[in-house]
C-alpha cells in the first residue's frame, strides 16, 4: 500500500480499527432534507463524536469550515434525483483534480447491483478506484437499493458487498440486515454500516449499530437517525462509546437519555 493511500485511511478509520462516519450527503438527490437545510450548521455540533463527515461537494463548499480538523469522505457520484425517473441512474459526477483540490482523505460512490444501471454503476466504481489509486484515495462503495428496500435482505446485501469489494473498494458501505454476519464475511475488505430512514426507538438505533459491530462490521455511516433525532448530540456521543468505548446498549442509551433531558426546553 503507498503511503498516502495509507496514510488517509488511517485518517479514516482509527486506531482501534473502528470508524464513526457522519452522512450528510442526501442533498445530492433528496434536496433539502429535514433537518440538513444546512449542512455544515447541523454537521458541526456534531464534529466532536465523529471521525469523519461524508458530504458532496457543494455543501462542503458552502457550509463547511475549511479550518475544521476532521477528514472528508467526498461522495463523488450523483446524477438522479427523488423526482427523476429512476434512482440507479447514477454516474461519477466530480473530477479525480476537483477531489484532490477538496482534500479529500477518500470518496464515496453509490453502485446499484441488479438494478437497470448495474453495469453502469460497477464500471463507474471500477474507473473510479482506478483513478483514485493513481493519487493515494481510498473509495468507499454504497451498496444502494434506491426505493427497492426489499433488496436489504443479507443475500442480495453479500452479493452487492462482494462485487464493489471485487472492484477495488477500499471500504464497503451497506445496510444492517438479519444473518449480517455472513454479508461481512463474504466481503473481503472493512464493511460499515449504513443508516436508513429515521427510526421509532432511540433504543433500536444503539441496539443495530452494536450488534452489527459484534457481526464483524468496523463502523458505520449514519444520517438521519442521528441528525433527525431529538437529541442530535446525545445519539452521536451514544455512538461513539458503542463505536470506540465497548460501551453496552444500555450504557450508551443512558447517557443519550441524560444528554436529552439536560437539553434547553424549546419555547
Ligand atoms: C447513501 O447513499 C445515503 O446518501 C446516505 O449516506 C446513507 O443512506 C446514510 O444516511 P442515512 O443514515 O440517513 O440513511
């Protein structure tokens, strides 16, 4: 492995060998989502519980701080929208110089296996890792369902982990599902968890990412149920110490539960 590809996965995942990534990238075909009017307000409270923020490049530009002390996951693919005729119809949409300029310590590229746009998707991450191994950029492929949530069931999961790890993904991004343990342990490189809609049960959020970490994932990429929640602060600090602390559920729900009420009453 070169040093600088190296070096900005160690930038990414810790130590431990654990990684807590923030995704606040749903702009890019979602428009602005609740909660994520502004990014960078609602990603920098957050900065101290992270280890990473995975973002496209506008709102990056627009509302990060360039003096912030965090890595970047650049999510470099793109080309759909909510409104647009199909999700899938994904392609590389940022240039490996615009990366570099960006100072990225890795990108992230949605790949859509048994949809429409397989083929195109897995050639874009394949050009993809490509290029970016040409600079020392490790690339973390999604395993996106689009709107065909049937798909998160642990054997269409392995097969889409296995084909982007075989394309050169340096990290595999997909979803908890039952039987997880076999979608890491089919895929050859670090699996983290992706997030999903805003769950009922703060409890139920704590609960998955910890028993994905027990199935062999190292960590996870999560949005919506950390930024839409009550308590933003108290869910990404509950994270952290399940993430990085080998804190239990219920410890870390605790805590979360402490932070919430602690919380300024709104009015
Ligand atoms: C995936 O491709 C999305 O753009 C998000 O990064 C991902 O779904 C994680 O966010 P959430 O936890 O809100 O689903």
């Amino acid at each position: 492995m070169d040093w600088g590809f190296a070096n900005r996965l160690s930038r990414t995942i810790r130590p431990d060998g654990r990684c807590f990534y923030l995704a606040v990238d749903h702009g890019y075909f979602q428009g602005p989502t609740h909660r994520l009017e502004n990014p960078g307000k609602t990603t920098e409270p957050l900065m101290k519980y992270v280890d990473a923020v995975f973002m496209p490049r506008g709102s990056v530009r627009a509302t990060l701080n360039p003096q912030m002390d965090i890595p970047l996951i650049l999510r470099v693919s793109g080309g759909n929208s909510m409104v647009g005729e199909d999700l899938a119809n994904e392609e590389v949409s940022v240039s490996i110089r615009e990366m570099i300029r960006l100072n990225a310590a890795a990108v992230g590229i949605s790949v859509y296996v048994g949809s429409k746009y397989e083929h195109q998707t897995i050639m874009a991450l394949a050009k993809l890792v490509d290029d970016c191994t040409d600079y020392g950029i490790p690339v973390m492929a999604v395993t996106a369902v689009g709107r065909e949530e049937d798909k998160k069931s642990a054997r269409y999961l392995a097969l889409a982990s296995r084909v982007c790890a075989e394309q050169g993904a340096a990290v595999v991004k997909t979803y908890y599902c039952d039987d997880f343990d076999k979608v890491v342990a089919g895929c050859p490189v670090p699996v983290v968890i992706a997030g999903g809609p805003r769950t009922e049960n703060d409890l139920e959020v704590i609960q998955f990412v910890y028993d994905g970490l027990q199935q062999g994932a190292i960590g996870v990429n999560l949005g919506r149920n950390i930024w839409q929640n009550e308590c933003p602060e108290g869910m990404a600090r509950a994270l952290q110490m399940v993430i990085h602390e080998n804190a239990s559920p219920k410890e870390a729900f605790e805590v979360f539960e402490s932070m919430k009420a602690a919380m300024p009453k709104a009015g």
